[in-house]
C-alpha cells in the first residue's frame, strides 16, 4: 500500500505552480553563477501564513544547492535575536560544505565569525538601534563593518573552492526587530555598492507586513524586491493534488478533484489537509483512484483540524481585536471596507487603527487595497460568527 504522499504543515514533496516566483529566485542565482557578483537587492516574499513561503523558500534552497551554491538558512523569531542566527548559519553552511580553509586560514575565518556574532548580538548596539523607533535608524557601524565583511569573505570563499557562490535564505522575517532589519539592509546596501566582488543571493520570506517592516528599518529597504505570494490557481491546485498521488500510482477522479479543489479556494496547506484526509480515509493502494466517498468520509477529520486553527488564532486575539473580528465576520465573507468595520464596532474609523494593524501583523486578516482586509484563513468568518450564536 503506498504511503500519504500530502504534507499539510510541512514542505510539499512536490512544489505546484511557482514557476513565475522560482523564475525570478532562478534570475538572481543565475547572475551570481554567471558574473560571480551579487545578485541583486533582497527578495522578498510575502503574504499570510499557509500560502506557501517556506516551502517555495526550501524548494529554491534545493534548486540552489543543485547548481552548486552553499545555501544557509534561518528562521527568524521574536526569541533570539536574528543576526547573530545568520552568522551561525552561514559558519555552519560553510563548514558542512567543507568550504571552510585548512589550517591559519580557517582558524582566522572562525575567529571572524566569533567576533561579528559578538558584535552584532550587542544589546548595547540593539538599545541604541531602537530608539525612536518610527524612524529609520543608523546602525552601529561596526556591526555593519563586520557583518559585511563576513558574508563578502564567506562568499568568496565559496566560490574560489569551485561553487556557484552564497545563497542566504531568511524565512519569517517580519519577527526581526527593527534594528536587526537595519544592520541587514545596511549591510547589504554596502554589498551591492561593490556589487562584482561578493558572489551572493538573499531571499526572504515573511508576513503582509515584512515590505513595511523593511521600510521603516532603512529608507532603502523599500529597494528590496518585494513579491506577494498568492494562492494558487485552480489549475496549480488540482496539481498539487494529481501529483504526489501519480507519483505513487493513485488518479484522482474528475469530480473529487474538482470538489476538493472547490473547498480549497487555492489554498495550499487546505490542499494537503483535504489530500490527505482524503487519502487516508480512502487507504487507495497503487492503480486505483480517489473518488467522492473518499473526499467526504475525509471532510470531518479535515474541519476538525481546522477549526482547530480557527480557535488558535481567536484565542491569540485580544478583547479589541476580538471586537474587530466579529464586526468584520457580520459583514461577510468577501473583502470589508475599514468604515463597515467601525461601524460594526460603534467607533469611528480612525479608531480602529490599532487592531487592524494587529490583526494584520499577526496574519489573522490582509490589506487587499483600497482600505479593504479580508480574512486570510478559509472559514474562519463562518467560524467567528458561529461563536456568536453559541
Ligand atoms: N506550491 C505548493 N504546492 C503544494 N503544496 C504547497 C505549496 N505551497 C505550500 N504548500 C503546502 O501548504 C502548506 C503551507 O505551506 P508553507 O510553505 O508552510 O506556508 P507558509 O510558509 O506561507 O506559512 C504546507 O502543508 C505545504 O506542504
Ligand atoms: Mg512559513
């Protein structure tokens, strides 16, 4: 019998639709292989959680890695400070490439590496960083000094060793403080002013808000590339359902596929949960097919994973922000213009600033223009207003 080949909450075994994204990720590398010069500014993803980040992030990684790059990567987080992460990250990416010299060379390199994870992780540094914290700061220029130097001597090492050059993969960067974001793009910026000497990609990933992050941490972080991810197209999602299970000798028929890519509303992580509630509930060994019975004996056990997320992320809320949700989830399903929401609330329209800014932030609900939000997880207004009859 072959095994569940869907992965909701990890990283699909095969990558649907992306080729546009994966272009410009492949654009990028392609000139640090060429030229063995920098890339270009940071790219950046960015869209709410479930769509598919990390997992086009780790697929680049691969892709990467295949043409020869050292790739490091670090999940950023609000618990531990980021830059002194990525030192690490890029040490270790090194060493397990055996790009790392022998002897005093290699001794002097790790010696570099001790030195600008000191530096940068400073609190002395942070604290200064952090004052006035609207405004684009100056970062220490000695963690900048060191930063840079580090990824240019990284870099070329790499490279001089026969591969492609540095690859630097920066997932869930909006948690990044803004004084980290800052010694980053400045020091970045300066890579780029010497662009032929350091073979190097940067891509990121993050929350709606990262592009404004970025932008308040340097007023040049808005040079930074910035891509929003999108759910996938009816035709990508419908693949990403057919093609694990072909891989395993499994066909989906016509109407299962149509009804689970009609209750996925393109959404990748409901795509995996819903193949793979399907698959399970189905058991179909090798030469069969996946049909209606299948989707729906597997429908409960996929509503009930999500309406687990859905109370996850109403109890993240706090009192206001539950306010919103509910003044928003009465006005429907679609996209919610802010008044609606205020009058919903009973406040005026410049009041509510602070939990939409909140509710964003925390991926609960995106901006779609126009002073619009919209949920970002399926069902989750049905979900809201369910509380309320209850
Ligand atoms: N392009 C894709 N094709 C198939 N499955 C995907 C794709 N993108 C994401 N997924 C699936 O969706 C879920 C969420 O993906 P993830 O990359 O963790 O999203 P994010 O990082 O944006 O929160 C995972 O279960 C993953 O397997
Ligand atoms: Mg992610």
């Amino acid at each position: 019998m072959p095994n569940n080949p869907y992965t909701p909450g990890q990283v699909p075994r095969i990558l649907a639709g992306r080729t546009e994204e994966m272009r410009r990720i492949d654009d990028l590398l392609g000139r640090v292989a060429a030229f063995g010069e920098m890339g270009g500014p940071l790219l950046v993803f960015h869209a709410p959680r479930g769509v598919g980040k990390t997992s086009l992030l780790r697929a680049s990684q691969r892709r990467a890695e295949a043409a020869g790059f050292v790739t490091s990567w670090t999940a950023c987080s609000r618990d531990r400070p980021v830059l002194p992460e990525i030192v690490h990250s890029v040490g270790r990416a090194l060493e397990q490439a055996d790009a790392v010299p022998s002897g005093p060379a290699g001794n002097r390199w790790r010696g570099q590496l001790e030195r600008v994870t000191l530096e940068v992780g400073l609190p002395g540094a942070k604290v200064q960083a952090e004052i006035g914290r609207s405004e684009p700061v100056t970062p220490p220029p000695a963690a900048v000094g060191l930063l840079q130097s580090l990824l240019h001597d990284s870099a070329t090492v790499v490279r001089k060793r026969g591969g492609a050059g540095l690859m630097i993969l920066l997932d869930e960067l909006h948690t990044a403080s803004s004084s980290d974001l800052s010694v980053l793009l400045n020091t970045l910026q300066n890579l780029d002013g010497d662009r032929e000497e350091t073979p190097i990609a940067t891509v990121a990933a993050g929350l709606p808000v990262t592009p404004e992050a970025l932008t308040r941490a340097a007023t040049f972080g808005e040079r930074s590339s910035f891509i929003a991810l999108d759910v996938l197209s009816d035709v990508d999602a419908a693949s990403a359902l057919t093609d694990p299970a072909a891989a395993e000798g499994v066909e989906w028929t016509p109407a299962a596929l149509s009804a689970v890519v009609a209750e996925a509303h393109g959404y990748p992580y409901l795509l995996q949960l819903l193949g793979s509630t399907t698959w399970d509930s189905a058991r179909p060994a090798s030469g069969t097919k996946l049909g209606m019975p299948a989707v729906r004996k597997g429908l409960p056990a996929a509503r009930d994973q999500l309406s687990a997320m859905h109370r996850a992320r109403w109890g993240a809320a706090g009192r206001i922000e539950r306010e919103f949700l509910r003044a928003m989830a009465f006005c429907g399903d679609g996209n919610v213009t802010r008044a609606d929401i205020a009058a919903g609330m009973g406040r005026e329209s410049r009041a509510i600033s602070m939990p939409r800014e909140r509710l964003i932030a925390k991926g609960v609900i995106e901006p779609v223009g126009h002073g619009l939000v919209r949920f970002t997880l399926p069902g989750f207004g049905a979900f809201v207003r369910g509380l309320d009859d209850a």
